[in-house]
C-alpha cells in the first residue's frame, strides 16, 4: 500500500509538495524524502510530532534518540497512521526551525512500475530563509504585575 502524503511549509507563500512513499517505509525514509523534496542538504537535525486535526503538537519521533523516544529507523509510518492519527508535523533544522504540515490525503495501491517514495506534484520555491515564528505572547492581567520605578532598579543591584 501506498501513502499519498501532503507536505506544506509554514509560510505565507505557497510551497507544497505532495509524495507517495510506500506504507512499511520508515519515518526515517519520510524524513529523506521531504528533505530531498525540498532540496535540503539534510545534515540538520529533525523530528516529527503527532498532531491532529487542529495541529496541535503531540508525541515527537526523533531522528536520533538520546533517551527513550520513538526514532524514525525504527518506526514504520503504518505503525503510526490510521483513521485517527492523519496530521504529522515535522520540524528540520532547530535553529531554524523550518516547519512543515504533512497530511495523509488518501491510500493508494502501488504501481510496480514506479519507484518509491517519489515527488509527484510540487508547488513553490522553498524562500533562502527559513520564515519567521510568531509566538503569542503570554497575556497576563495588568493587575498582577508588579511595577517598579527607576530607582528601584538601581537599589537593585
């Protein structure tokens, strides 16, 4: 079986590509066929998180394990996708925190004439950049702040 997937990149331009990769592959062999989809050099350090519809960020597959993570070798994608579990996020580099949506968009058999996992549609130069991360701020009610003046600081230190 085959796995049609959608990977989007987390920026205002669009840059999309959409790749099949056969269902027994591992995370591992997703995390290489993103990053030469994109045209990555792949030397950056990586992961994906489960997520759901609303992409919160869930459970992380790491590419190296330093504790007791699920790694990508060692997880295969049909262990991990099914009816409920659709939505992956995938973070390259964390320094720059390229970020990326995948979404399982159908299931497919294979065709024994082609070669997987391949890039069947691409939309989108990736920018020379990684985009910027908007984080919200934290809000905090203007009454539990504790303001001081000036020369408070100064007695500070």
């Amino acid at each position: 079986m085959i796995y049609r997937l959608r990977i989007i990149l987390d920026s205002e331009e669009d840059v999309i590509r959409d790749i099949e990769i056969k269902s027994d592959s591992s995370f591992e062999d997703l995390h290489f066929a993103i990053i030469n989809s994109f045209n990555f050099i792949g030397n950056e350090m990586a992961s994906f998180y489960l997520s759901d519809i609303n992409w919160s960020q869930g459970e992380e597959i790491t590419l190296e394990s330093f504790t007791d993570e699920k790694i990508m070798k060692n997880t295969n994608l049909d262990s991990i996708i099914s009816d409920t579990q659709l939505n992956f996020i995938y973070v390259y580099d964390f320094l720059k925190l390229w970020t990326f949506f995948i979404e399982v968009v159908e299931t497919c058999d294979d065709n024994k004439n082609s070669i997987y996992p391949q890039t069947i549609f691409s939309i989108g130069m990736i920018p020379k950049n990684a985009p910027e991360k908007r984080f919200e701020e934290d809000k905090v009610e203007s009454d539990n702040i504790d303001y001081c003046e000036d020369e408070d600081l100064n007695n500070y230190y």
